[in-house]
C-alpha cells in the first residue's frame, strides 16, 4: 500500500479502529465521549466512501468535509479577517461602516488622514472654493418632478430610497424602510413587485414601479390592467409612477423570485399563483416601439390623474434611447422623469456573466441620456435620477455634477436597516431578516429601530453633501457641474471632467452640427417607430 494512500486513509482507519477496539472497554465511562465521537467520524466516513457526487470526500474520507466547510464560510472569514477597508466586494468595509455610523447618529469622521491613494490613477475629487458658500439647509436639497404635461408635480429629495420589492425584501424591512421615508420625506420606491400593504402602514411617499410583469395591476394573463392601475395609482401616497425597462444587476434578463419566497401575501399583492416562480418578462407587453412606450406613458399619467410618469433602464443599445428620444419629438409626449441604473447597481440575484459583463456603467449611461435630452432641448422638461452603488454624499455629489438632478441608493439603505452583506439574499436565510421571507428571521429586524436608522443615514448623508457643497462655493446641489469633479488620470495628470467627457450643447442634435461622430451616428440608427437600428445608417 502506497504512502499515498495511508495518508489519504489515515484519519479514517484511526477512528474505526479506535471506535471498534473501545467496544469491549464500555464500562469506562471516560471512553464514552471518545468513542461516540469517533463513531460518529466512522458512519461519516463509510458515507464518504459511499456518496458519489463529490470526488474529494471519495478520495479523502471525513477529512474531504473540510474543504466544502472551509468553502462555505470562506466569504465571511475574507470579510471580516482579510479584506482590507478599501476592498470592495461589492462595498467596501469602509463604505459599510460610513453607512452603519451614520444610520446610527455615530461620527463618521477619521483620524490621521486619508487611507486611500490619492496619486493613484482613477482617484476622483470635487475641488473646494477659496471662499466657501455659508452652510445650505438639506431639507432645501429638493427637485420638482414633472413636466408641462403633468398636473401633480412632486417635490423630491435629491437622495431617495431605490426600488426593491416585497418578496426580495421582508414585510420588516419594507415597514422599516417607509417608515424611515415618512420621517425624513422622501421618496420609496416599490420595486416592480407592487404596493404591498407594508408600504402604505407608514403612509411614507412612494414611487411605484410597474415592470414588465404589471404586479398589482395585471389581468389573469399577465397583460395591464388600465382599471386595476387606476385605482392603485391615483392613491395619495402614490406620488410617482416609474416604468421599469431593465435594471443594472440583469439589464435584458427579467426578474424570478423564486417559488420558496412566494408568500400568501407576496402573491395577493402581486396577483400571482402561490407554489410557482414568479417570473417578469423580460420586455413589455403593453408595447412595442417607443412610439407605443410614449402613448402608454401618456395612459399612465391620465389614468393616475396626472401624477409625474417615467422610467427606468439601465443603458445598452445607445440607439434604442435616441429612437425613444425620436419618439418623444413625434409625439410630442414627454415622460417626466428617467432614472438611469448602472450595470454596478443591483440588489437582486442575477447570472453572473449579467452583472459582470452585460449593461454600461452609471456614468456613461447617464451622460449619454443627459447629452441627448440636452441636444433635443429637452433636458428642462425631463428630470434624471441616477442609481448605482450610491452610499455617500460624493457618489451623490458625482452623479449630479455630470447629469443627474438626484440620485437613488438601495444597499445602501439595506445597510442602514443591519444588511452585513452575506450575500445570500436568494436563499430566503438572510442572516440580518432584510432579504428573507422567514418569519422568524425577519423578526430579528425591529421596525422602529431600523426605521430611525434610514431617517439618520438619509439625514447625514444630505448633511455631509451641505458640507461639501459649502466647501466648494456652492448653495444647492443644482449647481454642481462637471467642472466641480476632478479625475487623476496619471501620476503627473489631473482633468476636470468637463474636460474629460464630450457634453453636447443645447439643439445639437436638431441642426445636425453635432459635436462627436459617436452622437451624430447613433441619431442616424435611432428609430421612432422601431427599437431595431437604422441598417443604413448602421452599415
């Protein structure tokens, strides 16, 4: 017998012949617990030997366990023993505990300088002014949402909570998370899992997201119902309605919450069959070109009796938003608001050749919307959010420099309300109760708390952006452009971003003098009556 094998075996034979030469020494108390252990050890290794899907324990019996234990805790022993502040999988430890001590009115200062390396290319900072602007109220830090065609604008804060459904949150954190809004008065999103009646307990502004599924407002067929939408819609605490085009984790993919999660009330709410996944389409039934996309939005706003409607998507085929642009100019339809979602947001469970390889990164996206609306002369009748791994007030800060009018976050309120990033929001056993639809789990997450730590993280976080704002000249976060944030392109080199980025001027677009043969091609491809390309002006 190889030396090989007598390794590969030896644990194993230890414990049967151990096990097996105690059985005559019984009596002896003080074997007992030896002897039951490796008894134990002995059946788990005879099971070993027996299994057939795993390889290792085959070959390495009860010690082969090792590896598959080693491998199921190896992302919590990484974030709390290996990972430094900086690294970010998906956040960084630094950026959670800035979450974590504002949610909990804690300093979020720190000592001794900054951690991060401020000569390294891709470090971005906002430049302060010589004569600071006295400090501005952040309850002042509000944007009016809705265009000439709608008749009951609404005045959001420039820092809102992103979507998330019941169903991928608990009835706890959805309670929470309102509650937190109604404190502070800002805007929940629904998530396109509709309006569950843990989003109206609190009474807290919602914006309700209406995917391609149409929870809460479907047929039994899954096709819109314009009266279930009606009524749903024109609700007080309905203050905006977003059409959910794709998102940033699985732009293209739809969305599944799977069949274990599908609650009683998870499936009244959203007007679904228990026992089956919940599957969203990926595309609209109600439309199919964006000449259609605009007269649905059209029947949105009248049915909701005039309240602000939009969008959101996440960016792909730049062609298709100009072809949406197009539509807009043909019909004279305009949405009142688009959010624009990066392929880095998502707080869903996606495939992974998705969230790493599929969709364009926030600020490209949201450039390009901005610069579009900009050259049709649009950009002063439509409004932009903008969401994204957004946690800080520089995040907010960099997304409304190039574009945005305000910005969304949705981990980081997960964080506020005790998200420790796990990672396991798609098996139903979040350890925290945020994401799970276990009862016991979510009773872990009390209401009142958490819902105190999203008005405290919303609170200062708006403080913290007062500050910077005040550092850098400025009275309202209207103000900041693209030549308040900075870039580090090398070790010798810095621009400013309105010198790194084309920005189109107003009515580009319509005189045909476009600045940047990439914009000029892409209204060429757009279609008003199509999402497909242009193929002439694609060849």
């Amino acid at each position: 017998m190889s030396l090989s094998l007598l390794s590969r075996y030896a644990f194993f034979a230890v414990c049967v012949i151990f096990t097996l030469a105690s059985m005559p020494f019984i009596e002896h108390e003080w074997l007992w617990p030896i002897a039951m252990v490796t008894g134990i050890l002995s059946l788990i290794g005879i099971f070993d030997l027996l299994q057939s899907p795993h390889a290792v324990r085959r070959n390495y019996p009860i010690l082969g366990n090792i590896r598959y234990l080693v491998e199921g805790i190896r992302p919590e022993i990484r974030q709390y023993l290996l990972e430094s502040d900086s690294d970010a999988l998906p956040f960084s430890r630094a950026q959670r505990s800035l979450v974590y001590s504002r949610a909990k009115n804690e300093s979020a200062d720190k000592p001794f300088g900054t951690l991060i390396d401020v000569y390294q290319s891709g470090f971005e900072f906002i430049g302060h002014s010589m004569r600071p602007a006295p400090l501005s109220d952040p309850s002042a830090f509000r944007v009016i949402v809705g265009g000439p065609q709608c008749t009951q604008p609404y005045s959001a804060s420039v820092f809102n909570i992103s979507a998330m459904s019941f169903g991928s949150l608990s009835a706890n954190a959805i309670r929470a998370l309102n509650q937190g809004a109604k404190l502070g008065n800002f805007a929940h999103d629904t998530g396109e899992g509709s309006i569950s009646p843990y989003h109206r307990e609190n009474g807290g502004d919602l914006t309700w997201e209406l995917g391609s599924g149409y929870f809460g407002c479907r047929t039994s067929a899954g096709l819109f119902d314009p009266e279930r939408f009606a009524v749903q819609a024109q609700n007080p605490q309905v203050r905006m309605i977003e059409i959910k085009m794709s998102q940033g984790a699985k732009p293209g993919h739809g969305g599944i919450l799977p069949k274990h999660k599908v609650t009683k009330e998870i499936a009244e709410t959203r007007g679904i069959m228990m026992g089956e996944d919940c599957i969203s389409p990926s595309r609209h039934s109600a439309f199919s070109t964006p000449i259609e996309m605009m007269q649905f939005i059209a029947q949105l706003r009248e049915l909701s009796g005039g309240k602000p409607v939009g969008f959101k998507f996440c960016l792909g085929h730049p062609w298709e938003f100009m072809g949406i642009a197009k539509a807009m100019l043909e019909t004279g339809i305009l949405p009142d608001f688009i959010v624009v979602d990066g392929k880095e947001g998502g707080t869903g469970a996606a495939p992974v050749e998705f969230t790493d390889h599929i969709g364009v990164p926030l600020r490209e996206g949201l450039l390009f919307v901005h610069n579009t609306l900009v050259g049709l002369n649009l950009r002063d009748k439509i409004k932009l959010g903008a969401s994204g791994k957004i946690v800080s007030a520089f995040d907010i800060a960099s997304v409304l420099a190039i574009g945005a009018d305000w910005a969304n976050s949705a981990r980081g309120f997960m964080f506020a309300i005790g998200c420790i990033q796990s990672q396991s929001c798609h098996t139903n056993k979040c350890p925290t109760g945020v994401a799970t639809q276990d009862p016991l789990r979510q009773r872990a997450l009390v209401v009142p708390d958490k819902a105190q730590r999203v008005f405290n993280f919303h609170r200062n976080t708006l403080k913290a952006l007062a500050e910077m704002l005040a550092a850098a000249g400025l009275d309202h976060p209207s103000q900041l452009s693209a030549k308040h944030l900075v870039r580090r392109m090398s070790a010798t080199e810095i621009k400013l971003f309105s010198q790194l980025h084309v920005f189109l001027k107003p009515g580009e677009l319509l005189t045909g003098e476009v600045n940047g043969e990439f914009y000029s091609r892409m209204w060429q491809m757009a279609r008003a009556d199509s999402f497909e390309p242009n193929e002439i002006a694609a060849a």
